[in-house]
C-alpha cells in the first residue's frame, strides 16, 4: 500500500463531474443469482428486464455467484463489463478473465469445489478514473486465519484481509485482464465478513471506500480511492455497537444523498447510524438504536431465545426518511427521526413470503435504479425476489411486493443484489472546496510567512525573499507537480485549481484560474 506523506482533498472540475454522473449507467445491469442470472434498468421506474448470460453448456459451469459478488457495467451504455464471485473474475461470456482466477489464497480459494464467495460485501467494483481501468476490493482470509477457522471446536471466522486488483478492461482486445493482483490494504486484522460499501467524495470523481475492520468491535476503516491512488488507512473506533461474533450476514449503506452512514450485522441487536462527511470521509454524531425482536410466525422456531434476532441487510430509501432492514424472518421500515420507538419501527412484512418448504430467509437489501428496493435472500435454490414498490411512502403504503421480481428463464437460483455503490452521486457543491487532510503535516498555513503573488493566479507566481531555495508545487491531492530553485513558476499549462507551494517547511495555498 503506497504510503502517503501529504494528503489533501482532491478539488476537480465540479460542472464536468456532475454532468458525468447524472447519465452514468455503471450499475443499471445487476448480476442477482447463480449462471449470471440479471436484472437490466432502463433508467426509468419499469421494473427491469431479466435473463441469463451463461447457459448450461458454458465451460465452467455451474457459475456461482452467492452473495458476495459485485459487478460493472460501461457508465455509457450499460452493458454489463464483468463479474466478481468475491474469488473470480468472469466476463459476459463466462470466461475467466485473464489472471482474473485465485483473487484470494489458496485455502479459501479451494474451500468448495467452485470457488465463490457467499458473505454479503465481500467485494466491490470501482472505476480507476474513466480510462477504462477498474479497482476490484476483495475481504478475504490468509491461510494462516483459515487454519483457525478449522480448528476443533472453533466458533470464531474472522476475515484478516483487504486486497484490491486492477482490471484493465482496454486489455485483450476489450476482454480484460488483471494488470495489479491480491494487493494489501489490511492485513493481520481480525474484521467481519461483510460490511464493505464506498460512496463518492464531495468532488464527484474520487471514492471513499469504508470497510467494518472490527470484528467484535465498531471499527471503520476508510480510505480515499482516486485514479491514481489509493489513499489510508483511517480508522475510526466507536464504543459500540457489540457486534459479536456472528459475521455472516450484515451491510453497511449509504443513503441517496451520501450524507448518512449505517450498518447491521448477524446477531448484533443495534443498528449504528452516523452522519458522513463527504470531504473528510469521518463518520460523525454516532446513533445507536435497538433492533425490534419479533417472531418468527413459525412455533417451533418461536421457542425462549429462538426469536427473529438475526439481521441481513439494511438500506435508506431514495429520500432518505426511512431505513429499511431485513432480518431473516421479518422486515422493518425504520423512520430515524421519531424519538418514540413504538412509532418508528414498521413491520412490513412479518413472517415468510412463501411456503416454509420454499422460504430461504431474508438478505442483503439494495436499491434499483427503478426506486424500488429488492429483498435478497439466504440461499439460492428459486428464482424469486420480494420488492418494496413504494420505498418513500410510510408504513404499509411502501407497497411490499411478494415474489415480484422474478427471472423465469433463471439457470440456478436467485441469491442476492450485487454489492455496487451509488454511481450517479454527483459532486456536493455546498461542500467544495474541501478542508485538507492531515493539514499538520504541511505546516500552520495560517502561520506561514511565505509571500505569493499575484495569488491567483493564471500565468505565474512570484516567490519572495526565497532565491535560490527549493520550491515543490503539489496538487490538490497531494502528488508533486514539480520543484524548481527558481523565484517566478509558470503555471498557464496547469489546470485550474488548488495548489500548494512548499518553500522551507513554510507551505501555501495558491489558486490557479
């Protein structure tokens, strides 16, 4: 992981920016089941077309794509890029991209006879700038962590590794390949399975990439991924929740807006919400709320101690006033803004959504493209997800649709939505320009005596009183632009933005235009 001594906000054009994304269709096609089984929006509130890509007769059938997958497709036009089962990266055709195999090591890569990954959130696709290159995130265990797992009488199954690979899809006359592979982010750190989500920077361009890296504990690591760079780690360690032990379900979100943060893990009984700081990637004015505990509506299951305790997913509606959260039996609409519990708690749906036989529990959430939300599910042998029609309307007006989202020619069963951020999030101008990060490592500029002028500037700056000392020029993300020994440097061919000149440990911002 690149080590990185100055850090700032990256400030990019933000007209462009938001322009891009207000047409960007990255996530319009969703990979929801084994055999590359889809769902593809238009961009409007129809419900989605659905299909397969493989057939029985592609190579390596069966495909497995069991809840810890993620997929990309062209911001342009749509058309799904590749896939990734959290082990393996596949393209449309169901090939193996090349040195797109053993994304993870080898014990866990060989756990099953076909290499997939089922914990929700254990991979995530971001686009490395818009060259055609993509960051592919995987949480994984190293061999050493897997051999933990398979101890006797072992009950603990921690991940104690990030990795990223970079894609470049330019590559193998538009196939692919893996340029950059299994590269370390976290290692040695005992963190859940799942919990792994990104929302766009305040510039619109760059990703903040949060990752749940306790295990028992509540702490989030986030990083700054930019085209050039993968910035971090931060850590922020909050007292609780207690999320336990139980890592196999679970999800963090981000609402519509990119403003709040919340997460839900396994057998943890709280839901943690938090504001996010878009510039700054921090959490702030962390919430705590206890999770209803409900029947199962199934007597034998309803027993002391049996009760519907286990959480799947969570997600925000499109407006943002209400939380939505899926326990294996039961979902929730959860209005967050009501002090009265017994007021802000909704259950939409209690119970099965089919026959007990036929019911395989309640999963990840993740809104469509449409401004539905689509309930996964634990287990992969029907073809049938529920759907909340109506997500901004309260209680039982949301519109809880059973088995409405259907793919009938579906070569194995549904499991979940992919794992993909918020793609069309634009730059939040009210934010820009952003405060720098780790300032302290620039020096006081408030105490700097370095003189500048003109600033702005769109030709040159002048340097004063410092002749013959070395001038650094970086850019608005840290990375030097240049040094020079000289008093006046040229900026015309630069673009616009914000610089910084560092003369003697006396450092200043300065403004292109």
């Amino acid at each position: 992981m690149k080590k990185v001594i100055y850090l700032l906000i990256s400030v990019i054009s933000i007209t462009s920016a938001v322009k891009t994304n207000a047409q960007n269709k990255s996530a319009y096609t969703w990979i929801v089941g084994n055999n590359a089984s889809y769902g593809k929006f238009d961009g409007t509130n129809n419900k989605p077309q659905t299909g397969s890509f493989y057939t029985m007769s592609a190579p390596n059938y069966p495909y497995i794509f069991g809840g810890g997958h993620s997929n990309i497709c062209d911001s342009i036009t749509g058309k799904l890029l590749f896939i990734c089962n959290g082990m393996v990266l596949y393209d449309t055709l169901g090939n193996i991209i090349d040195n797109g195999d053993h994304l993870v090591p080898n014990s866990i890569y060989n756990r099953n006879s076909y290499p997939d990954e089922f914990a929700t959130q254990a991979s995530l696709i971001l686009p490395k700038g818009s060259n055609g290159e993509y960051y592919v995130f995987i949480t994984t265990a190293s061999d050493s962590m897997y051999a933990t797992w398979m101890l006797p009488n072992a009950t603990r199954t921690p991940n104690d590794l990030l990795l990223y690979n970079v894609v470049d899809m330019n590559a193998n006359g538009g196939a692919g390949k893996v340029i950059k592979k299994n590269i370390p982010l976290i290692t040695h750190a005992e963190m859940g399975r799942t919990n792994m989500q990104a929302c766009r920077h305040a510039n619109g361009v760059d990703w903040w990439l949060l990752k749940k890296s306790g295990y028992e504990t509540n702490e989030i690591t986030r990083f700054l991924v930019t085209k050039d760079s993968i910035y971090g780690p931060y850590k922020q360690i909050f007292s609780e929740p207690d999320f336990g032990i139980c890592d196999a379900f679970g999800q963090s979100c981000f609402s519509k807006d990119g403003k709040k943060y919340a997460s839900v893990q396994c057998k943890g009984r709280q839901l943690f919400m938090a504001d996010f700081d878009r510039c700054s990637g921090e959490l702030k004015n962390p919430k705590v709320f206890n999770i209803p505990i409900d029947s199962t509506s199934y007597a034998p299951f309803d027993n002391v101690g049996n009760f519907d305790s286990i959480s799947g997913g969570g997600g925000f509606s499109p407006n943002g006033q209400f939380f939505y959260l899926s326990k294996l039996f039961n979902i929730y609409q959860f209005e967050y803004n009501i002090s009265d519990s017994s007021q802000a708690w909704y259950n939409i749906k209690r119970g099965t959504d089919t026959t007990w036989v036929s019911f395989e529990y309640y999963g990840k959430l993740q809104l469509g493209a449409d401004g539905r939300i689509y309930i996964g599910k634990v287990g992969g042998g029907f073809k049938q997800f529920s759907v909340i029609d109506f997500p901004d309307l309260k209680g039982a007006a949301c519109g809880f649709c059973r088995k409405c989202f259907r793919v009938d020619n579906a070569l194995g069963g549904l499991n979940s939505p992919p794992n993909v951020p918020d793609f069309n999030l634009g730059a939040d101008v009210s934010m820009l320009p952003c405060a720098p990060l780790a300032i302290h490592q620039f020096g006081n500029l408030e105490m700097s005596q370095l003189e500048i002028y003109p600033n702005p500037s769109s030709s040159i700056f002048y340097i004063k009183n410092r002749k013959g000392k070395k001038k650094v020029m970086f850019n608005s993300v840290g990375q030097m632009v240049f040094d020079t020994t000289k008093e006046a440097i040229e900026v015309s061919r630069l673009s616009k933005g914000v610089y910084y000149i560092k003369v003697e440990g006396e450092i200043k911002k300065v403004v292109v235009e």
